[in-house]
C-alpha cells in the first residue's frame, strides 16, 4: 500500500491508496512544534482503527508548502515504514509542464492538484483549491500548468473579520438563509459565504475570457462543497484531487 501526504499550512491529509483505490483518509492538523513520534503516533492509531498496520505501508510520497515538516514527516516515513518518501520537488516527474516566469514558486500540492485534474478530466481545467488561501491553478488541453490567482482563504478572512475588529464576533461558517443579513453574524455570514462564491464566478469568468476558451471547473480543498453549493461555475467537486496526484506522481517515478 501507498501512504500519500499532503501538508497544508492548516491541515496534513493522509491517503492510503492500495493499487488506484483510495482505501481510507485522514486529516490532522497542521503543527510545526510536533515532533515525527508524535505525528507517527496518531497515524498509527488511525491506521489500527482502519484494520491496517504500519507494515502495510510500503512507500510514501508526500508533498508540503510548509518546509520545517519536510525532515519531520521524512523521518517518520524511515522511522515507522522503512520506507524513503518520494518528495514533490526539483528533479522529480510530475507529467506537468510549468509555463509559469519561475517554476520553482508552484507549490508541490498545486503541481499534484494539476496531474490529478488532467488525469481525471482533461483539459482545458481550472482548479480552485478553496483552503487556508483560495488559488486557482489554469491546466491547459496539453497539461501544462500555465499560471494561476491567489485570494485569502475563506477561514482566513472570517478571521481577520474577527481579530481586526472591535466589535465582529468569530462566526461559524455556515450558509445564511438571506443574502441581506438581518443581524451582524448573519451579515457577516453572508458576506464570507456569498461572497466566495461570487468570487468564484466572476474570476472563473475572467479567466475564461481573457483565455479565450471554455474550461472545466474543479474544486477541492475543505471549504470547496460548501462554496459549490451557491454557485453553478463549479463542475466537479473531488477533496481528493492532491492525494490522486500524489498517486500518479509517485507511479511515474517508480523505478
């Protein structure tokens, strides 16, 4: 079996893939102070709940935007399944062509994003991975990824509503049942919840102008059912698309 990771600033996914089914998967969150042991500990204990042991993990390939984990989730891989991860990074092939000025500034996971969505529907795509920041990432028909947006995350915002403001409670992020909100909270979960999706809208459609061509739209990330819900832009929602990727990757490398 195939342990995939992805490590997000807010979140670590863990996919176990065994062949090309994704069996089980887990988030945690997202810690630099914790240590490999403790990490491993946790994922231990998920993996026993599932009926699986660490002796079944016989690679790892990962991904991460967070570099201090990089040396902790390495030595947990050696440490606890014997087994060095294929790490998403230079001189590693990935199926993805970068158009971008500087290659190196694509975060690993947008790169498993783009494998993963070519992959699974083609091209032209958009991916918008609606996380602790929302980005759009432009697949072209050939597979190349050929440059992308960068917003604040909808948790992010919600926030900063709340610590830069005297007043503005936290809010659960919830869908309003009016767009014109009769109470601060409910006007402030319109504005978050609304507001993204119509986000979601106008950029895809400025893309797609400024492209020049119909595109399939993508989602992912942890907020991306929510927003899918107030928007018909979104054609696929898949939480699955950066473990997928990592899947593909890591076959394309396997010796």
């Amino acid at each position: 079996m195939l342990l995939a990771v992805d490590i997000g600033n807010t979140n670590v996914t863990f996919g176990v893939f065994e062949g090309e089914e994704l069996r089980v998967t887990w988030r945690m969150a997202t810690n630099v102070n914790q240590m490999a042991d403790e990490y491993a500990a946790l994922l231990l204990n998920l993996l026993r709940y599932q009926g699986l042991d660490a002796s079944d993990i016989k690679d790892v390939v990962m991904c991460n935007v967070v570099p201090p984990l990089t040396t902790t989730f390495v030595d947990l891989a050696q440490r606890y399944f014997k087994a060095t991860p294929l790490v998403i990074g230079a001189g590693v092939k990935t199926g993805v062509r970068i158009r971008m000025d500087n290659p190196r500034e694509v975060g690993a996971d947008r790169i498993a994003d783009a494998a993963a969505a070519h992959h699974l529907y083609g091209g032209p795509v958009i991916i918008i991975d609606l996380g602790t920041a929302t980005t759009f990432g432009i697949v072209s028909r050939e597979g190349d990824y050929i440059g992308g947006i960068i917003a604040t995350g909808i948790a992010t915002a919600a926030e900063a509503l709340y610590s830069r403001t005297a007043q503005l409670p936290r809010v659960d992020l919830v869908r309003p049942s009016h767009v014109i909100g009769t109470n601060t909270v409910a006007a402030m979960q319109s504005g978050i919840i609304y507001g993204y999706a119509s986000l979601v809208e106008g950029m895809v459609a400025r893309i797609q102008q400024e492209w020049g061509e119909k595109a399939m739209v993508v989602a992912t990330g942890g907020y991306a059912r929510l927003v899918a819900k107030e928007t018909a832009v979104i054609d696929k929602v898949n939480p699955d698309l950066t473990l997928i990727g990592l899947r593909l990757i890591y076959q394309m490398n396997k010796v």
